[in-house]
C-alpha cells in the first residue's frame, strides 16, 4: 500500500537527520521511500511511502525522528489517488 508521511518540524536538523539515517542505514525493508517533499521553510513536509500499513511508517519515523517532528501517517486512496508511482515491492515484502 501506499502510505503519506507529514512532518511538522521543530527542530530544524530534521531534515539533515532524515537525509543521513538514509545515506547510512537506509530504511527496513518492508518500507520504501518514493517521494519527499519538504515546504520551501522547512517547517513542513510530505513523504510517499510503501508499506505493509501506514502504523508501520508511523513506528518507523516516531522511533528515529520523532525528536525533530511530530509525523502524521496515513494510507492513500490508491482508487481515488492521481499520479501515483508504479509500487515496486513484492507481495513478500508488502
């Protein structure tokens, strides 16, 4: 499924943190970053995720961002959605 990610930033290293945990650790394998979109201020954001549910991405930025934002997860209407990406993780996985 494809889930969204807001962040409501505090704490302006939220973004640099985000950038580096990818850089060196990646993301688990059950989850898969498609898309990031922060405002121009930095104070706000939008991620695209793929996920076996939306508490998955939750538990993944409460427990390595949380101190930085406050993040909001939920599941895309994939039937109702525009211009959504093509999912590329196996059913194994997803």
């Amino acid at each position: 499924m494809l889930v969204i990610a807001h962040h409501f930033v505090q704490n302006p290293e939220f973004w640099s943190t985000a950038q580096r945990l990818m850089a060196e650790s990646g993301v688990p394998q059950d989850l898969k970053l498609h898309a990031v979109y922060p405002s121009t201020d930095g104070k706000t954001g939008t991620c695209l995720w793929e996920a076996n549910s939306a508490a998955d991405v939750q538990d993944y930025l409460d427990k390595n961002l949380s101190q930085f934002a406050s993040n909001v997860t939920y599941e895309v209407d994939e039937a109702a959605a525009i211009g959504t990406p093509q999912k590329t993780m196996t059913a194994e996985l997803a």
